[in-house]
C-alpha cells in the first residue's frame, strides 16, 4: 500500500513478509549452486521429485474432487505438524489459489508445500512429520531455495531483472542477456519488475512441465 515509494517491492501480506525474511535467513547460510546452468541440469531430478507429489496431493484431496479446499489444507497443515494462524492459512490459501478459483490445484500445492518448507525452516518438526511417503521431497525443496538465493544477488528476498542477468553471464553464455529477459518475464507474473520465491517456483512448475490438469 501506500509509502512504498522507492522500493521496488514491499510485501503485501504478513505471509509474504515472513517469507522474505526466511528466505533472507536462509540466504545467510549461502549456496551451493554455481551457476545458472547448473540449476538447469537438476530439472529432471526436480521434475520426477515434484511428481511424487501427486500421492500427498490426493491424500488431502479428501473429496477427491482435483483441488485442496480451505478445510483440507487446515487438516494437511496439521498432518503436517505446521502451526498456521487462521490469518496465515487464509494468506497462504490466497497466495497459492492463483488462478481464485478457491481450491489448490497439483501445481500451486506443489508451490504451497516448498513455501511451507522455508518458513519452517528453523522447526525439526515439519521434517519428523512431512515423512508422508516421499522420499527426497525435502531436498528438491532445498535445491529449489538454493537456486533462489543464488539469484538473488543483493538478498533482498526478490529477483530482480539485473539479478538474473548477472546469474546467467556467470555461466558464461553469449546470448545471456536474451536469456535471462526471457526467463525472467516468464517468471514475473505480476510484471512488477521483481520475482517473489513464489513466483519463482510457478515459473519451475512451468518449465519442468507441471500444469494443472
Ligand atoms: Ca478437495
Ligand atoms: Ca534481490
Ligand atoms: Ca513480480
């Protein structure tokens, strides 16, 4: 809202805002990754990862009806031993809900679990608990945040367009900056100039070929 002025991108929720600061956290720790290219290698890894998904989506899918409602998720969270606030459910719900539809699709639930993963990064609990049948889930998510810290240069929890055009000259390609502007405007949705981690991983659901079906 109002008094942003200056600042390319302010966080709209509370949720948002936390998200931020986890990722900021998160960024303190460093990255493994080394170039742009090198998150690219990892796509099949990640896809097949992503896919495994599917059973724990169909699991809180308790109506079977192809989308996670309100009450569904509260219940997944609690599997999932997260304690939400009924404000940050309603946030979170929002945030993935992209297409407003009120109900979590495959996709935007595969981005509402990584989302779920950094923000609970500091508690052992979620990793005791999100044990639900499929291993290397958790280090797909960390790959995942890894690529995102990596991108964002400065640590401000986006990406911006110079972030990403800087990613991609490390990896030393010629036609780099053509690149980066495509894969930067697939992953800005909101075409504010800057790329929030959830935008991020809609655009990598995108690119390993997960759409909602
Ligand atoms: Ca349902
Ligand atoms: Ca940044
Ligand atoms: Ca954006």
């Amino acid at each position: 809202m109002g008094g942003a002025a200056g600042k390319l991108e302010s966080p709209e929720t509370k949720l948002e805002a936390k998200m931020v600061e986890a990722m900021q956290r998160r960024a303190c720790k460093g990255t493994a990754i080394k170039s742009f290219n090198s998150i690219i290698l990892k796509f099949p890894k990640i896809d097949d990862s992503l896919r495994n998904c599917k059973a724990i989506f169909e699991q809180f899918d308790e109506d079977s009806n192809g989308a996670i409602d309100h009450e569904e998720l509260k219940k997944c969270l609690h599997k999932l031993g997260v304690c939400f606030t009924e404000e940050e459910i309603g946030d979170l719900f929002k945030a993935c809900d992209i297409d407003e539809d009120m109900g979590i699709k495959f996709n935007e639930f595969i981005v509402l679990l990584c989302l779920v993963y950094l923000l609970k990064d500091d508690a052992v609990e979620f990793e005791a608990k999100s044990r639900v049948g499929v291993p290397n889930l958790e280090a797909t998510f960390e790959i995942l945040v890894d690529a995102f810290v990596f991108l964002d240069k400065n640590k401000d929890g986006y990406v911006s367009k110079n972030e990403m055009v800087q990613a991609i000259n490390e990896s030393g390609e010629h036609s780099s900056g053509t690149i980066a502007t495509k894969r930067f405007e697939e992953m800005d949705w909101d075409k504010n100039g800057s790329v929030s981690f959830k935008e991020f991983l809609f655009a990598f659901t995108t690119w390993v070929g997960i759409e909602d079906e």
